[in-house]
C-alpha cells in the first residue's frame, strides 16, 4: 500500500454570489460536486459525521483530478440568491431646521497622487498659495491641485442620508469548497 501525502483542504465559504463566496478559496475550483454530494447523502443509511464528509471529499479528488495540487471543488450547501431589486437604496432627506445655510468659500489643497486633502484655508487664494510653498519646503514631494469647495457655516450641513436596503428575498449563501492546496 502506498502512502500519498497531500496538503488537504476543506473550508464553508459564504458570499452574495456564488462566485464571491468562491474567489475566497485557496485553490482553484475546476468543478461543482453538489450532485454527487447529494447522491452520495442518500445512500448515508446511518448519521452523516464530518469524517465521512472529509473522506467523500478526498475520494471524490483522487477521482476527478488524482490529487492534483491548487484544484478544487465546492457543493453548495445553500445557494445565494441575489439582490435583484432595481433601485436597493432608500433615500431620507434632512430637513434643515436650523435657518439659511451660510457658506464661506475654502480652498482644499490635494495631494494629486493619493488625492488626500493636505492642507485647506478659508481665507484667500493667496494664503493657499503660501500653504503649498511651505509644504514643498517642509519636503512635500507631489503635485499639487487646489480645489474650491463651499463650507456651511449655518444651517444644516446634512443634505440627506442614503441607505442601502436589498430585496426582501436576498440572502447569502454557503458554499463547501475542498481541494489540495498548492
């Protein structure tokens, strides 16, 4: 008899998708054995352990692929079902209670390559102009854009809130993968 060491792998994944739940997956699957799961758990005459489980699965490698490494297969122990709601948000204006808004100009300098706000002032273009020079003196090393942007200085700052709400029948599915890890 000959002994064959492989680096096993058995994990229940979960996603959205099928396909989102199995891009988790440490190999590649290649294939789908729910069928053959589901063949296999009807002729189970006796409880179902998760050593029978594990040895279906290895059973079921050497079968289709020999062992082969970093391939796979998954069974689905309960399938997704998608968001499929046209609009899956809810939009709840703020109502602004708190009088006229009142907006003062600033100038937001951004750094081109991340696109972080380093610097901002709501004085002058000039003063943001000062504030570039000195962080390229400080060593600041990136360009540079200076944006307008309007601050509210009274009233509600808050235009409205969005919330994500998907379909009432969507829900995440669990998938069983298991392969030989490469």
């Amino acid at each position: 008899m000959e002994t064959k060491v492989i680096n096993f792998k058995k994990l229940e994944v979960t996603g959205a998708t099928k396909e989102e739940a199995l891009a988790k997956a440490p190999f590649q699957i290649i294939g789908d054995a729910t069928q053959a799961f589901k063949n296999w758990k009807k002729k189970q005459t006796e409880g179902i352990t998760d050593a029978m489980i594990k040895a279906f699965c290895l059973e079921y490698i050497e079968k289709k692929s020999k062992s082969a490494a970093g391939i796979g297969y998954s069974i689905t122990v309960e399938a997704a079902v998608a968001d499929t709601r046209e609009r899956p948000y809810k939009i709840n204006d703020v109502k602004n209670e708190k009088g006229k808004r009142k907006y003062v100009t600033t100038y937001e300098l951004v750094d081109d390559t991340t696109g972080e706000v380093v610097a901002m002032t709501q004085e002058t273009k000039a003063v943001a102009k000062e504030q570039a020079k000195e962080l390229y003196k400080k060593g600041f090393k990136h360009n540079i854009t200076c944006k307008y942007t309007k601050q509210v200085l009274d009233g509600e700052p808050i235009a409205f809130t969005a919330e994500y709400t998907p379909s009432k029948s969507s829900k995440v599915g669990t998938y069983l993968i298991f392969g030989v890890e490469a």
